[in-house]
C-alpha cells in the first residue's frame, strides 16, 4: 500500500470515527467503508494512528464458514448432486446405475448415495427407481447460498453435516473497535522521531512535535537455540542432587555388555528382560572382552551357578558367551555397578547420581517409547538400613514440593528389599508411582569386594514422567521425536519442580 493511500486511510478512519455515534466504530467488518479493506492493512494504518495516541483499538475475532471449491461448483450449475441424480431418475425410468455413472461421472456416487439416504431413491437389482414424484426442494444449496452470504447457518445439525461433507471449512473473520484516543484530531500531524544536527543548527527543534519514546517496548528478541523441557527438568534434579551432596556419575556410555547390564546387578541369564523382545542387542560386535578383574568375574559366576556369600545363587549353569555379547544398556544402573566396583578399591560412605538415556525394545505409544531417560541416585554408608532411604526419599522428594509419600513392597532382582514409591497428585486425584527403591543385594556387593557392612540404598525414576505432569504433556511423543513442536521448546519456561504436582 503507498504512502498516499495509507495517509488517506487514516483520515477517512478519523473522519468515520468523528462522525459515529458516541466516537466509536464498534466493528470495522459492520462499517461499509471498512469492510472490504483487508484485516493486515487496516491493522497497520490503526497502529500507526494508535502509536500517535489519536486512536485506541482492539482486535475482534469472529469464526465463520467459507464454501469449498466443491460447494462453489455446485452453486455455480444451481444444484447439488442428489438433486442431479433424482433429476435423471425422473427423467429416464428405468435408468441403471451403470447408464447413471456413464451420464454424471463422478457425481453420479455421491449423488446416488445422498439420495438413498433421503429416500428418494430406491433400486431393484441395478435399476434405480424414483420414490418421489417431482424434484424435491435442494435444501443443501439454499444452506450452501446462506453461508456463503452470513458466514453460517442457523441450524447448528446442518453444519456439522455439510462439515462432514467437506463442503464447507472454517475460516477466523478479524476485525476492529476503534474509540478517539487522548490526542484525537481530524488532521495528522507527523511526528520527528529523532533530532538532527540541521534541526539544532536552525534552532527550530523547539516548534517540532517528537514522537514519544516508548520504554515499556521489548527490543527484538535475537534468535537463539533454547533448552529443551527435558534438559530444564534435568537440569533442577541435577541441581537438587548437588545440594545434598552427590556427585555426578559418568554416564556417557550407551553401549555395554550383559556383565555390567545384567549379571553383575544379579540378573539371570533366562530372566526375560534379557530376551531379544525387551532388549536391543549389536550385531558388530556382537561381543566384548572380558573383564580385567579375574576375580570378581569369577565371583559372579559361582554367585549365578551355585551360589555365593550367603546365598544360594540361580543354580543354573552360567554361560560366558551371554555375559559378554552387546547390548544398548536398558538402564544406569549398570554405571551404578561399575562405580561400586571401583569403590571397592577404597570402601567408604558416597552418594552418587547419574541421569541419562536407556533403551528398551518397547512397542513405542502415548506412555512409551523405545528410549528414555533414567534419574538414578545411590547412596554407600555403613551400616544404613531401609529406615534411612525411606527418610532420604522423604527428603529428596520434599525439595519437589511432594510430600505424603507411601511405599509397597516390590521385587527386583538385584535390590532387597524393595519398594514402589507412590506420591497423590492432586491434579489426577490419585496415587502415581513416581518411582523404584531399594537396598542393593549383598551377594551383588561383596562380589565386588565390599565390606559386609558397607551398605548402599538405590532409587531411580524416569524423566520423562515429572516433566510430561510439570508441561501439562498427554502423549510422550509430543516431547521427544519427530512430533516435537519448536514453539513448544522455545516458549516453555524453566522448570520448578516444587510446584510439579
């Protein structure tokens, strides 16, 4: 739009605004002068009124309906298919649906279908037969010819059919209410915006109208990466870790071995989180070596095939080969247990936590997927018992703002006892299991060369889960992959897990 016309706007929007009924135009779409200009540019030409405070205004939305191409055609010939269709029937008795299609084309099915359903056609064989004497009334197009002229129907049944027909879509009418604003006039006065060096020299600065400054508006805001909502979660767990002395684990390595994965943490070799369903297994290589701690993979040998330090152990014969083939670990646990194994060198009280990815075979729906993250805590000391992870977890989970914790009893192969931790949220009303605890197995530990009395407390719960409740997230695959909005990433505040149920 040139400068002429947007200057012309702006004095007939002055001039209308003047001569309506109490200074106000209350819809631009209902003002005949108005109407037909597009919402964009009349938008501009109203911010630039509004930015000189003669104006004041606010947008108004409106949903309406916009015939398809398909509904134009059909008020373009002034009937609709159905109609077609009865029409030829009345016209040629005896038609057949093969003589009908070879007439109409196309329209000819949904015409014939259209009219089955009203019951003004029946068949008998492939012959069509009229149920209906004359043409009856085509009130589709008469509901066609209304939209098209208001923007929608009365009968709210009738618009939801011809939406299921597709032929008509929704389309969002704005429009605009403008009042006079502080410095209201019928002539525009262009205002300076900065002072030149000519404007002191001649002195006439002082006879100018400046363009006030705005500091209430935000500059342009650069472009820039943004963190996603799992890393801002992340990054709050990491923070909570570190203020009740944790230090962070390694936990950068996705591949391991079913020693470290499974056998070390007393899983059995038959149990069937170690199936090929459950777990994902490489193929090159397919195999590791053996660890250099010949001892310790000797202990868990005999841990798994007869038993060891107080326990009777699976009593099963334990293979090497299923020990070191490859896996994409299914946990951090398994970093866990390579930290408590170098702990063993030199035995004493730690905490440690790690939050990373694991991969399980999973059939990937809203809940699940075939990766996610685990947060993992650990806690060595000597002589602690389960009375002091049920404090800690009281503790740890009370910097989240969640409170009234209850446990039940549960079974994991390398912990016990173990606990299910539940917690209410209030939003759900109900009990959620928000995570898994327990004390780790001696014959687990003192394979490693630990002291009997050196005890540790182990917990974990996934990522995913607090952030889907703290971003108001149904479906897992609207927060990792492909169906991931960026709008989404960047617009999402930090995360204060205080606040999370």
């Amino acid at each position: 739009m040139s400068s002429s016309s947007t200057d012309k706007l702006q004095l007939e929007i002055l001039q209308i605004l003047n001569d309506s009924k109490d200074g106000i135009i209350s819809n631009t779409l209902e003002d005949p002068k108005l109407k037909s200009i597009d919402s964009n540019t009349l938008q501009a030409v109203l911010t630039s009124l509004w930015s000189k405070e003669m104006i004041k205004f606010e947008k108004l939305e409106f949903d309406k309906w916009s015939l398809t191409k398909e509904s134009e055609s059909f008020i373009a010939k002034g009937f609709t298919p159905e109609i077609e269709v009865v029409n030829e029937v009345l016209n040629n008795k005896g038609i057949t649906i093969k003589e009908l299609q070879g007439k109409l084309g196309a329209s000819a099915n949904v015409g014939q279908g259209k009219a089955f359903k009203n019951k003004w056609l029946s068949k008998d064989k492939d012959v069509l037969i009229a149920q209906v004497e004359t043409l009856p009334e085509d009130t589709v197009l008469n509901e066609l010819k209304e939209i098209k002229e208001k923007g929608t129907l009365q009968d709210a049944k009738e618009l939801t059919e011809l939406k299921k027909r597709k032929l008509i879509t929704p389309v969002k009418i704005i429009g605009y209410k403008v009042i006079k604003g502080d410095k209201f006039a019928l002539e525009i006065v262009n205002l300076e915006t900065d002072i030149t060096s000519d404007m002191i020299l001649n002195s006439n600065w002082k006879d100018l109208k400046f363009k006030p400054y705005n500091f209430n508006s935000e500059g342009f805001f650069p472009q820039s990466g943004a963190l996603h909502p799992l890393n801002k979660v992340r990054e709050e767990f990491r923070q909570i870790f570190f203020s009740m002395g944790f230090q962070e684990m390694p936990s950068n390595q996705y591949v391991e071995t079913g020693f470290w994965n499974f056998d070390t943490l007393f899983v059995p070799q038959q149990h069937p989180a170690r199936d090929l369903q459950d777990t994902f297994y490489l193929k090159d290589p397919l195999k590791a070596k053996k660890p250099e701690d010949e001892e310790y993979w000797k202990n868990i040998q005999q841990v798994h095939q007869q038993g060891k330090y107080g326990s009777i152990g699976y009593r099963y014969p334990w293979k090497e080969e299923e020990s070191l083939r490859m896996v994409l670990r299914t946990h951090t646990t398994a970093i866990s247990s390579k930290m408590l194994h170098d702990l063993a060198k030199d035995p004493k009280p730690c905490r440690l936590f790690s939050i990373d990815r694991v991969f399980r075979n999973e059939a990937v729906d809203a809940t699940h997927l075939a990766e996610f993250h685990q947060v993992e805590g650990v806690i060595a000391g000597y002589d602690i018992t389960l009375g002091d992870l049920i404090g800690f977890m009281d503790d740890f989970f009370g910097k989240m703002g969640v409170d009234n914790l209850r446990f039940k009893a549960a079974y994991n192969p390398y912990t016990e006892p173990s606990m299910e931790i539940f917690a209410y949220h209030k939003g759900l009303g109900k009990w959620v299991e928000i995570g898994n605890s327990g004390m780790f197995r001696p014959e687990m530990l003192e394979s490693m060369g630990l002291p009997k009395n050196l005890r540790v407390l182990g917990w974990g719960l996934s990522l995913e889960r607090p952030t889907m409740i703290k971003y108001g997230v149904s479906n897992i695959r609207e927060l990792l992959g492909h169906k991931v909005s960026l709008d989404f990433i960047e617009t999402n505040p930090a995360a204060r897990l205080d606040e999370l149920l």
